[in-house]
C-alpha cells in the first residue's frame, strides 16, 4: 500500500476539469485508490464521490493505492495534481 | 389544416416539420421485482444506449458549435462512468427488490442533495443540474419515452417549445433549425432575440395549445405576421412557397442598402447602428451595412464564464469590436448585471423584484472594484478605436456623476502610465422614468442619451414585459409612453446633446416613421432590421414627419390611434 499527502493550493479547490481528469488517470490502474479528505474518504474513480467531498483551497488531503501498480498510480496522480495546477 | 396566430417576433418564413422540444412524462412507480439480475441487465442496457447518445451528441456539439459547448456532455458521460453510483445503485436493486428507475432515481437524488447542500459551492451547485439531465435520460430509455434532443436534430425541422433557454439554443444546428414556435414571451423574450440574431423566422406568445401539434407535422411558420398553420393544404403551401420567394427577393433587393447611407427622401442623415452582444453578432452587423454599434451588451463576456472576466480578456474583445468597425462609433454599456442576469459567483441574494432591485450600473457602484476592472479595459480599448460608454439603469443625476468620478480617476491612472487613451464620450441609457423625466438636467452633464425602451416601457406601463397574460399592455405606441420619449430627444437637442435610441423600437417600422419626426439621431436595431429601415427611411419625408410626430403626442389618446396616424402618414397621396 502507498500512501501520499498533498496541500491543495488551487483557488478553486478540486472541481470542474481537473476533478474529471484526476478521475480519468485514476481509472487506468488496477490498483484500488482513495481520497481522504477531513476523515472521509471516497473511490478516487468515482467522479462523483470526488465531487462530493468538495475540496477547496488550502484543504490537505491524503491518496492511498493499493494494488499491484500502486507506485505507478501514485506517481500519474501526482503529475496529474500537478499539471492541472491542483498541488504546487 | 388548423391556423393559428401568435406574436411575430422574426422575420422570415419557414415550412419544415414539427419537432416538440418538450418535457417527456418520465413519471414511475415503485415495484417490487422477483429476477434482480434481469433488472439490472436492463439497467445496463439503458445505461449504455444512454452513453452512445451522448458521444453522439458530443461529437455533433464538438463540429458544429465547439469545445466549450461540448464540455457539458463529456460530464455526463463520465457521471454514468461512475464506478460508485453504479454500484449503489444496482445494490441496491438486489437486496431491496426495487425496479431500476425507483433506484436510480433514489441514488441519485442523494448525490443531489449532497450538492445542494455544499451552500459554499456554487459550482457543485450546478453539477446538480448535470445529474438530474443525465438520469432522465437513462430513466427515459428504462421507461421507453423518447427524450427530445435539439443535438440529434438531422433534418430541417421548426422547433416546438414552451421556452427556449440558452443551453437549447447554443445546440441548434443553424442548417436544420429552419422556424421556431414558442408559448412563451414577446418580442423582447429571450426565445425572441435569440431566433433574431440567429436569423431564424420565429413566432412567439403561440396562442393555440403547443399539444395540438405532433412530432412530425408539417407546420408554417409566417414570422412576419405571427402566423402558424398545421397541417397546411397544398394551397397554402405553395402560397406560402410563393411569399417565401417574395421575401427572399426582397431581401436581396434591400441588399443595394447596404452600402448606402440612410437618408430621408428630404436628405435628413440619422444614423442606423446595430444593437450586438458577442464579436459573432459584430459580424452580422456589419454585414448588414451598420454605420455603428449603439448598444454592445458587455454582460454577456460576465454570463459565458463562471468566473469574473479579467481585464485583458476584456480588453481583447473591445479593442478587436472597434478594431473592426474602423473608426465607425461603438457604445458599450457597462454589465447590466444582476436582478433577472443572474450570475452564481457574485452571490447576489435572490429578490422578490428583480427588475426593480439590485442591478446595472447600481450594482457598479456598490461593487467598483467589478466595474472599475471594466472601465479599465475599455479605456484602453478606446485607443483603437470610436469608443463611447454609457451606464445602464441610471435614475439620478448623482448616480451618473459618482460613475463618472470613477471613470475619469481610472482614466487619469492610465494616462499617467503613459498608456495611450482615445477620446471617450460618457453617457446614459434612459430607461428609468426618473431619468426621462429630468433630462434636461442630465443633458448638462452628458455627452449623449439612449433610450432603452425594452424597460422603459416596462416601467412607464407597470408591466413585467415577460408576464404573458399582461403583455397587451407592453405598448410602444402608447401616447403615454411616446410623449415621454418625445420629451426625452427635445431636452436633448435644446442642449445640444444627441439622442439615440436602442431597444426594439428603434427597429419597429411602424415606430420609425414617428421617431424620424422627433429628430432621433441615432436609430440602433438587430442587425437583421437595418436595411429594411434603411429602406423604409429612404420613403419618409422627416417634415411630414414632424406633423405625424405632434399629432400622436397631441392629439391621440390610445395606440390605435397612434397606428392609425402612422398608416395615414404612409399612404402615398
């Protein structure tokens, strides 16, 4: 199991497109992924329990995979965060 | 054959058959089921057939209309992607024995109230209206109900609809939306303008029953005498395939206008502009020969976005409109916002009386930080250009000069940082009828006057001009309403300050010839109205109409008799 912190530093928090395209890279791996954010926790794959959450700025959240490709998911999540401007 | 009658709110005409944008019944009852997996099997079905429409539709909006209108279908397929809903769902077809519209719709209610309830959020507030969307359209394919789609549309079709929003229209494919038929609004509803700008033969305010008419009905739209016929003979059919020609023939022959300078048949020169909103309704203005732009709606750069636009998006957008009208004049009115333009992410609190609440250029003042970002913009478009700005919603003398001061103190921060500035005219749209009552005393402080009649007569009558059941009294020819506006041009010219006018009367033929015996210098319309008013202008000796003028300010006492002076006035002699 992997596990990884991230400071969400978006004004925006997580919505809109990058909440669909942190979904989307979550989907292409086996492993099971979970966002973790003020003691809940959802299906990274579920765009609506993303949604749901709603994350905003300055919010820490925690992502943990577990699976055969864990690293690699975390690693494609975090180039994701990263990309989309979501975490610095 | 059945006939109908309606508002005529676009020019044109239209045959094609009847497709019914309409709510489908998707009402359901709760069932106990006994084979669960063969429910779910036809959840399943649903689902998919559900998903394929939607890259269908997708795709469409993608070619035909863009990326932006696109997004809104790419959310919902990956709402019915979902890993989690789909699972509670169909968990919970097996171990409540429920039928599958009864789960989904509980599932996915849940998720609504979730996002109805994050009251911070404004943006997961509208996601909600994405799930409702999303899971009708599953519910209609589980219950075998057709849904309408304006995106699948494939042949020439008028459009049946109580109401069109905007979300409809971004959808409609121009080569197959041919007429459209409406229940709702006037002439000034928003199904109205839009079939305008879109150029599309339009009747609204249908005063028949839009039930009457099936999916698949021939129907005639006339949209330039309100008519509608069902199921037309084969003579009525080609009388209106012969009108049709006629019109066409025209409106080729008003294209010699084009070009042309409005002139009276005595050689009086008032100005035809156009009234526009977005850079692609600056197209059709010029094409249709404008001599200037008297109304740009800014609101809509604040409406297409779910955020404020910045500065230089501004800025881009009113640099390329003067750009492209190449030194012609261009008025902007700054956002009229607020009040029924709702926009989310400025969290107005909802009113009671919208129209006479929080809005326009009152919203401006108490938010100038808003509006000091546009006036910024514009000023360093007016380098480009001919740029004038005018403030909506003015009601006192006050108001004006507080927005001036705003103004020129933004404008003396450029040009201390050297930024080149042009020579902008400030002035007011006179719509309250506290502002047309003291224009004379406005005429002192500004460089011009428009006259917004939309709300003006809306507020001289008392008569929301959306409410059907009173639009008779929305009355442009009220004697009531044009002493005011007669008032309003005298005060002008006794100041020496033009007067123009930019609501839909400015385009209405029967209102010209009156407006050319007032002296209004500057007349500005949808750009599909300029060159028959240019046309009809080039008829009109303006001393004659001075005497038609006097005589609907005097002597009249209704709008009957108002028209009866205008037909009186036009018959040659």
């Amino acid at each position: 199991m992997e596990k990884r912190q991230y400071n969400i530093t978006a004004e925006t928090g997580i919505h809109a497109r990058p909440a669909t395209l942190l979904v989307q890279t979550a989907s292409k791996f086996n492993s099971d992924i979970t966002l973790e954010y003020q003691e809940k926790s959802v299906n990274l794959k579920s765009i609506m329990g993303v949604m749901s959450l709603g994350v905003g700025q300055s919010a820490s959240v925690t992502i943990t995979a577990d699976g055969d490709d864990e690293k690699e998911a975390l690693d494609a999540i975090t180039e994701t965060m990263k990309s989309e401007g979501l975490t610095d | 054959m059945t006939k109908f009658k309606g508002i005529a709110a676009s020019d044109g005409i239209a045959i094609a058959s009847a497709f019914r944008l309409t709510e489908p019944d998707l009402s359901f009852n709760k069932e106990t089921i006994k084979d669960s997996d063969a429910e779910i099997a036809r959840l399943n079905q649903a689902i998919e057939v559900s998903k394929q429409e939607l890259r269908t539709i997708q795709q469409r909006t993608l070619k035909d209309l863009g990326r932006h209108e696109a997004e809104v279908f790419k959310a919902h397929i990956a709402i019915l992607s979902d890993p989690e809903l789909l699972k509670r769902i169909k968990t919970m077809i097996e171990t409540r024995h429920v039928n599958a519209e009864y789960a989904l719709k509980n599932v996915s209610d849940s998720y609504i109230q979730i996002f109805n309830s994050m009251t911070d959020n404004d943006y997961l507030k509208q996601r909600s209206t994405d799930i409702k969307d999303v899971m009708k359209r599953v519910l209609s394919h589980l219950l075998g109900v057709p849904l309408s789609d304006p995106a699948l549309i494939d042949h020439q079709v008028i459009i049946i609809a109580h109401d069109l929003t905007p979300s409809d229209t971004a959808q409609f494919v121009p080569n197959y939306v041919k007429g459209i038929v409406s229940d709702m609004g006037g002439r000034t509803s928003h199904s109205a303008i839009m079939s305008r700008t879109m150029e599309i033969p339009a009747v609204v305010g249908f005063q028949g029953s839009l039930a009457d008419i099936k999916d698949g009905d021939p129907v005639i739209v006339d949209g330039l005498t309100g008519n509608v016929i069902v199921k037309p003979t084969a003579d009525e059919r080609q009388a209106y395939h012969e009108k049709q020609r006629q019109y066409q023939q025209r409106n080729e022959q008003l294209g010699a206008f084009r070009n042309a300078a409005t002139t009276s048949s005595d050689g009086k020169h008032p100005i035809i502009a156009a009234n526009i909103g977005t850079l692609d309704d600056l197209q059709a203005a010029i094409d249709n020969g404008a001599e200037g732009i008297g109304l740009f709606r800014t609101e809509f750069l604040y409406m297409d976005s779910d955020k404020l636009p910045s500065e230089e998006a501004q800025f881009n957008v009113y640099k390329t409109v003067v750009q492209k009208m190449a030194g012609k004049p261009v008025i902007f009115r700054t956002a009229d916002i607020g009040g029924d333009k709702d926009l989310p992410y400025l969290h107005t609190p909802h009113e009671a009386n919208p129209f006479l609440g929080y809005r326009a250029i009152r919203m401006s003042l108490d938010q100038p930080d808003v509006f000091r970002t546009q006036l910024r913009a514009l000023i360093r478009a007016s380098a480009f250009g001919n740029l004038s700005i005018m403030f909506p919603m003015i009601a006192t003398v006050t108001e004006f000069k507080h927005a001036k001061r705003i103004f020129e103190d933004e404008r003396t921060k450029l040009v201390a940082k050297d930024i080149p500035v042009g020579n902008i005219k400030l002035g007011i749209m006179v719509e309250v009828p506290a502002a047309a009552l003291l224009a004379d005393q406005f005429a002192n402080v500004v460089d011009f006057m428009s006259i917004g009649t939309n709300d003006l007569i809306q507020y001289v009558m008392a008569a929301d001009r959306g409410n059907r059941r009173i639009s008779y009294l929305y009355q442009p020819y009220n004697p009531a309403v044009l002493r005011l506006i007669k008032s309003v041009i005298d005060a002008c010219h006794d100041n020496g300050t033009p007067a123009y006018m930019c609501g839909e009367m400015a385009g209405d033929q029967k209102a010209i010839p009156i407006l050319v015996g007032m002296g209004l210098n500057e007349f500005s319309m949808s750009a599909t109205s300029i060159l028959k008013s240019r046309a009809l202008i080039k008829e009109l000796d303006s001393r004659e109409m001075v005497t038609l003028a006097n005589k609907t300010v005097s002597l009249a006492s209704t709008s009957q008799q108002v028209l009866k002076y205008v037909h009186q006035a036009l018959e040659k002699p």
